[in-house]
C-alpha cells in the first residue's frame, strides 16, 4: 500500500492543474491517470483546440503533453497510470482507492474523472465525433468557414444550437424526431436564420452530409449535436458525493471553491460542471488544487 497526502483521480487539463498547484506548493501529490480524455477523438482526426489563451489551434493531445512534461519537473510528484477503483473511506479518514493490482492512500482527493458523451443514435454519427461533429461551437464553429451547418436535435437542447449557430455559418435544424418546436420557437429560428428539416435522418455519409430518408443529401461544413453525458468514474458515488442533475446528465455537486459534499473531497473539470471546455476545466482545476491545500492549514 502507498500513501500520498493528496491525489488526484484524472489527468486531463482539470486534474492537471489541481496537481500542478499542489506541487506548487511543495506538496506530495499522486496523480492517477486511465489515460481516457474526453477529447482523444479530437487528436485521432488530427483536430485542434480552440479558445484557450496561448494554445489556441494547438492539437488537444499536445496541451496535455505539454503540461505533464512541466507537472513531472516537480520532485514531489508521482504518476501513477491505470485506472482507479473501489474507493472508500476508512475509519480514520482516509481514503483508499484499487489502481490495477496496487492500493493507494491519501489524506486529500481531486476528482477530475471527466465525462462520457452517449450520442444520438444516428448511422455514421459516432464515426466522425471530434472530426466534423461537435457539441460547442466556441470551440469548433469558427473552423466551419461560415458555411453549412447541421444541426442534429437529440432534446430540447438543439433550441440552444438552433439560436446560436447562425453566428458561424447558415444552419439547418434536422428535428429527426428527437424535439418539436414551439410557434415561438419556429419564430425565433425564422428570424435568425435557422431553416428546420422535419424529415428523418437515414444515416451522415462522406465528411458531413446529411442523408435523408427521402433519399435528399445535404451536404454540411460540420454538424452539432447534443450529447447526454455520465460521469465517466463511479468513484464519486462510491465516495458519496451529491450529483447535482444538469441539462445534459448529472454532475458532481461542488461549491465556489470546488468541495464537494464529502470533506476533503474537491471535483473539478466536465465531472464537476454542467458544461465546459479546456479553459474552463483548467480554471477548475487550479481553484480544485488550491482548495485542496488549504484545507490543510485549518
């Protein structure tokens, strides 16, 4: 068994920041990593990130890179890989969690077990997530050239999509029997530009377009889509900790400074929000890493 004054569950940009504050602080910190980013498909279609000061264009795989490789210079960091499990509390406070065939201990513990996206049920819609479809047009619509976009309702949430993407390019709302409109709504797409195709979706052929079952095929620039997120670890109900129910699935419940219900248990990243991006998480993290240590000193 090893013990670590804080880990932290989850390497991405949320878990990486909470450590890089900890170490910062001249901390022991274990950092255990799966290996599982939620943006990984992003770098297997040769993709980029965007809207992060400093690193935006930069592919998503490179930014993590980059910040293991600054993390590891500090001397009281450990990394361990594997995935972690069966966690629980112990008597005295601490808490325990299975990495493969090792146990680890820590007094401390950051969530940042991201999410997993379930996406609509849509022929060849899987295929091409992170390449030319996506969830977050500040992250990917401005690459769309102010073409033609798709917009794929999997819920009510497509209104949202329906409203904002005429500011990137010319969309088209596919209903494809996942969200009736309202009049108002029908209204409010009218005036922003929004066109509506009530016919269903057959299957996305070629980078993006759209086959209907009418047999038409509209070709798009990209496609957005609403994905039903589930945290992507169940250590955080294992521990106890309240989720809080969002638009898009349930989250961990944290306050301003990133405690969660649990004392001495701080969430941080897609885990931890309702929505987000690569800043957003690294902005999470940092906060997660210096609560996590000042919980220390009271």
């Amino acid at each position: 068994m090893s013990h670590s004054e804080f880990v932290v569950i989850g390497a991405s940009y949320a878990g990486l920041s909470a450590a890089l504050q900890l170490a910062r602080a001249r901390r022991q910190v274990t950092v255990v990593d799966a290996g599982q980013r939620r943006n990984r498909f992003v770098d297997q279609a040769d993709g980029h990130s965007h809207g992060f000061l400093s690193r935006d264009g930069m592919a998503p795989g490179e930014i993590a890179r980059l910040a293991r490789e600054q993390l590891m210079r500090y001397a009281t960091v450990q990394w361990w890989d594997g995935l972690a499990e069966d966690a629980h509390r112990t008597d005295d406070g601490r808490f325990v969690f299975r990495v493969g065939d090792r146990e680890l201990t820590a007094s401390r513990v950051v969530l940042a077990t991201g999410v997993r996206d379930e996406l609509p049920p849509v022929p060849g819609l899987a295929e091409r997530w992170g390449r030319s479809v996506f969830h977050c047009p500040y992250c990917h619509g401005y690459e769309l050239d102010a073409g033609a976009i798709g917009i794929i309702a999997a819920s009510e949430l497509a209104r949202h999509h329906a409203l904002m993407l005429p500011d990137w390019g010319s969309p088209t709302l596919f209903l494809n029997g996942a969200y009736q409109p309202t009049d108002d709504d029908l209204d409010a797409f009218a005036r922003r530009g929004t066109r509506v195709e009530p016919v269903p979706i057959e299957r996305i052929d070629g980078e993006a377009d759209v086959v209907l079952v009418d047999g038409r095929v509209l070709p798009m620039q990209g496609l957005f889509t609403q994905p039903r997120t589930h945290l992507a670890s169940p250590i955080a109900t294992q521990l106890g900790c309240a989720l809080t129910d969002g638009p898009m699935g349930a989250f961990i419940q944290v306050d301003a400074m990133q405690q969660t219900s649990v004392p001495n248990v701080f969430a941080c990243g897609d885990a931890a929000r309702a929505a987000g991006n690569v800043a957003l998480a690294v902005a999470d993290g940092a906060m997660a890493g210096v609560s996590a240590h000042r919980s220390t000193l009271m």
